[in-house]
C-alpha cells in the first residue's frame, strides 16, 4: 500500500483489524435496535418475565451476534478490507478507494461493484433500524398515553370511591412512565449515533457536495465512539431519578457520590426485562 506514514502489518492484519472493527459497530446498531424491541415487549406489550425470557431474550441476543458475523465475514470474501485514503486504519473499502466512483482508477483489491453491494446492503440495514426504533417508539407512546386516559377515566368514574386501590394504579403508572422517558432517551441517542453514516451512505451516490459529506463523515467519527457514553450517560441520570423520587431533599451530587460508592438499591430497578418495584 502506498502510504505516507508507517506501515505495520499486512492484509490478513488489516482483514482481521477490519472484521473486529466491522463486527464490534454492527452488533452495537443490533443491540440498540433490539433494545428498542425490549422496550417495546416490556412496556407496550406488557410482557411478563418468564414469556420474555423465554421467546423473546434469545433473539435479542443472537440478532445482534449473528448480524456482526456476517457483516464482519462478508467483505473478507471479496477482499474488501482495506486502509483508505482518509483513514489510518483498515475499512470495508477497496483499494485504491478511488476506484469505486472512478472509471479510469483500477482496483487492486476489492471492486466497486463489491463496495456498492457493500453499501447497499448497510443502508438496508440501517432503515430497518430506523424502522424498528420508529416503531417501538410508537408503540412505547401509545401505551403510555391510552394508559394516562384510561387513569383519568376511572378517577372520574368512581370519585373517591376506591380511592386506595386508585392510588396504587397511579403509582404504578408513574414508574411505566419513568422507563418510557429512559426508553425514549436511549432511542435519541441511538438516533443520533446513526444519522451520520445513514446521511454518508446517502450521499455515497454523489447526492450531497464533497465539504457536506467531509462534515458527515467528522460527526461519524465523534459521535459513533460516543454511543456508549450517552447510554452511561441516560442509565446514571435514570438512577439518579428514581434515588431522588423518594428522597427529594438529596442533592443530584449527593446522589451520585451514593451511587459510586455505597450499594444503594433503587426505588424502581429492571430485573432481567421486567419492571421490579420495591416495597418501601
């Protein structure tokens, strides 16, 4: 490979570096998208544990695996793993990366009809994503929202008639709609994790100018990496919520200093897929 810098390795370095890179982002997008389906079997269908653990957990799981196996493995059969031009590590593109949109530049590994197939299939992948996270948010929504109605029906209904029992079906309520505010903020940064490279697929056919797609491809690079963290980031705040739901006089600091360093148990915790609440 023609490279400025230095060159350590060699193609089966730069395939496997490239599978382990391909495969890690993949089963990232597939847990997110099956995080949603989670949300949605435990919040709009209102599935017990045991039916989820036992029809719906195993998917949740090997949806992602296998799907990062095979968008790992794949590009090694067309010898598709190479270092571009803009990037020092190994990528699903072909070498020179020129070629794919270039008639006149050769390829030497890989082709741009393996790169478009490549694309094309990534993109497939990535709307279904949006499909899945669309639809399960829908739906997280919509149970929430008939649920607040039907609350408002029955309080109107029996006054204060059953007022007790009234009180526990709010309550529960409540909790239902603190998970959908966790739901909803895991799907956003899910969202905003996979705009970027849907946007950089979608100008791959030359739909946006080459300083738009520059711009893509930099937020790619920030906010991919950044997945993780926005998860960390909504799964603290969520326990910081739920501390403070019972112990309003606590500081957010004072919550969080409790959190890294006492075992402190949540009023509301998730245990496996279904939603736990503790007797005070």
């Amino acid at each position: 490979y023609k490279w400025a810098g230095t060159r350590l390795g060699n193609t089966y370095t730069c395939n496997a570096q490239g599978f382990f890179a391909t495969f890690g982002i993949a089963c990232m997008f597939n847990y997110n998208a099956m995080l949603c389906v989670y949300y949605a079997c435990a919040v709009a269908f209102t599935m017990c544990e045991r039916d989820i653990k036992k029809y719906v957990e195993p998917i949740i799981h090997s949806v992602p695996v296998v799907g990062g196996v095979v968008n790992g493995f794949l590009p090694i059969l067309y010898d598709m793993y190479n270092p571009g031009n803009k990037y020092a590590w190994c990528a699903p593109v072909p070498y020179p990366d020129a070629c794919a949109n270039q008639e006149d530049v050769e390829c030497i590994r890989g082709s741009a009809r393996a790169n478009q197939q490549h694309n094309n299939f990534t993109s497939y992948l990535i709307m279904l994503f949006f499909l899945i996270i669309i639809a399960s948010l829908v739906m997280v929504v919509w149970k929430v929202i008939s649920t607040q109605r039907l609350m408002t029906h029955i309080s109107k209904l029996y006054g204060k008639r059953g007022f007790k029992d009234m009180q526990k079906i709010l309550k529960k309520h409540a909790n239902t709609r603190a998970v959908l505010i966790q739901a909803v903020s895991y799907i956003a940064a899910f969202l905003l994790s996979l705009l970027p490279p849907l946007l950089m697929l979608i100008g791959a056919g030359g739909t946006f100018p080459p300083k738009t797609m520059a711009e893509f491809e930099k937020l790619s690079l920030v906010l991919l990496p950044l997945q993780g963290f926005f998860n960390c980031v909504i799964f603290i705040s969520h326990k910081v919520y739920n501390y403070r739901r019972t112990h309003s006089d606590t500081s957010i600091r004072q919550v969080l200093r409790l959190l890294f360093t006492t075992s402190t148990h949540d009023p509301l915790f998730i245990s496996r897929i279904s939603i736990v609440e503790q007797d005070d």
